[in-house]
C-alpha cells in the first residue's frame, strides 16, 4: 500500500490503490488501525491515521475515476483522450436519445420506424459507455491497465464497484435487445412481448440494481446526505433514472394475446424523466473527473 498526493491542506492524505499484504487481491487496502465503511461485505471506504497524525483516507469511488491511464486526466469538457471523458460523452449521447425517443411530438414527426431506430443507437451508445466504465472498474482492481483476457473476464467479486458496473453492461445489452427488435416490423403480439418488453424489464432491472450499489458505494453505507459531493449527485440522479426507467417498464407491458401497451403515455413519460436524470448525471461525470485536479 502505498501514499498518493495530500487531497486538503488539512493533513489528509489519499491511501494508495495497492493491496495491503494478506489482503485479498481486488479489495480495499487495509492496515491496521483502519476504520473501514461501507453496505453490506463491501469496503467503500477507509479512515487510517498514519504517524505523524495525518490522517489517510481510501475511497474506492475517488481511487478509480481519478486512476486514468495516460498521465494527467486533461481538461474537464473537453479531453478524447481521457477514458472518463469518453464515458462521460457516450452515456450523455445515450441518454440525450433516449429522451428525444421519448417525447410525444418526435415520432409524429420522424415515424415510429425512426423512433425506434433512435432508441437502438441511444442503447449502442449506453452499452460502449458501459464497458469502459467496466474496464475502468477493472483496472482498478488489477492497480493498472489489464492485459489480454483479463480486460473482459476478470472477477472481483469482493468490490462492490465490479458488481455495479458489470450488471449495468448486462443490462445495456438487455437494450440493445429490446431497441433492436422494436426497431424490426410486423412483430406479432408473442413476439413483442418475449423480444421487446421482457429484454426490456431485465435490463431497466439490472440498471436499478446497478445505479443502487452505486449510491451504497458513495454513501459508504445504505444511506448518505453529500449533497456537496459530485460523486452524491451523480448516483443520486442515476438512480432516479433507473428508477424511473423501471415504471416505464412496468407501464410498457406488453399483453400477449393482444400486443397492446398497458399505459403508453405513463411509459413515454417514465423514460424521458430516466433519459434526463441520466444525462445530466452524465454530464457531471466530466468536472467529476478532473475534481480536485490543479489547474492547467
């Protein structure tokens, strides 16, 4: 375990990425002395007085998105160079189309094949997000860039971060599922509900999942109030997105013997508020990113 740079003038100090000898690689580092916190088996926080009396902290959430590849992180809205910049852009692409999708005026306007085909690029845009912020969950679990295989199929099963940012890729191909095959025409009544509405579900499911241990991950615990934190705000909306993601597939549900919609208008609705939640909590991922950096 090693010490990264002061984060205050106040005599805190950031605790290193590494793995503590004895731990178990993929965790938090530990010590002796360490006040750890978070939900549940996970470590999303660790409180440690170092001698001298300075007084070390380890955030699992700070620790990832402030350990880009490539040196220093570049500026906060514009960076193609930095993984967190690109994360931050395609999850505000994805989201900023699902909320035109959305709106009531846009398919009248374009036909409902278009309407469709703009939530399919919408979930394209969701899932390349989400594997980046996967490998970036992974990455820093191995203390740097994985290699080969390892940059997919890595197990971490004991970061809560790895589970959250996992299950959302599962859940984002669950999208690209739904879109893809609402997109398609002529579908019958089964098929609708087999190929649309449930993919949909399952994935609105692993997003709620996901965006919940996300806000256990920044709270360190089941619940915070940080309304000063970046990092609070920005799981705060991601879950009222996905929870809003979920009424809209509640509200969607497809009747199999008819193929008619439960409540259109209450769906349409669920996701624009989930598509708006989720882009301004995108967007503020980028000063998330360069926080706490020097100016250039």
């Amino acid at each position: 375990m090693q010490s990264g740079r002061p984060d205050t003038p106040s005599g805190r100090a950031d605790l290193g990425p590494g793995t503590a000898p004895g731990a178990v690689p993929g965790t938090a580092p530990t010590r002796p002395g360490a006040a750890p916190e978070g939900p549940g088996p996970f470590i999303a926080f660790i409180e440690s007085e170092r001698p001298g009396g300075l007084v070390a902290h380890w955030d699992s959430r700070r620790r990832r998105k402030h350990a880009e590849p490539g040196g220093p992180p570049g500026g906060t809205w514009w960076a193609p160079g930095a993984r967190g910049w690109w994360i931050g852009i395609l999850f505000a692409a994805g989201s900023a189309l699902f909320a035109l999708g959305a709106l009531p005026s846009y398919p009248d306007a374009v036909g409902t094949r278009v309407d469709a085909v703009t939530f399919f690029i919408g979930s394209l845009f969701f899932t390349t997000a989400a594997f980046l912020q996967y490998r970036e969950s992974v990455d820093a679990a191995n203390g740097g860039p994985a290699r080969g295989w390892r940059r997919v199929f890595a197990s971490h099963p004991g970061r809560i971060d790895w589970w959250a940012t996992g299950i959302q890729l599962v859940g984002t191909l669950y999208f690209n599922i739904s879109t893809g095959n609402a997109a398609r025409v002529e579908l019958t009544a089964q098929a609708t509900y087999h190929h649309v509405w449930r993919p949909d579900a399952l994935g609105s499911t692993c997003f709620l999942v996901a965006s919940g241990l996300a806000w256990f991950e920044v709270c360190h615990g089941w619940f915070a109030w940080s309304p000063g934190r970046l990092a609070w705000w920005i799981t705060f909306l991601n879950l009222m997105g996905s929870i809003a993601f979920g009424g809209s597939a509640v509200a969607s549900y497809v009747v199999p013997a008819t193929g008619q919609i439960r409540n259109a208008e209450l769906s349409n609705l669920g996701t624009l508020i989930g598509g708006l939640c989720f882009l301004a909590g995108a967007i503020l991922l980028l000063p998330e990113r360069t926080e706490g950096s020097p100016e250039p």
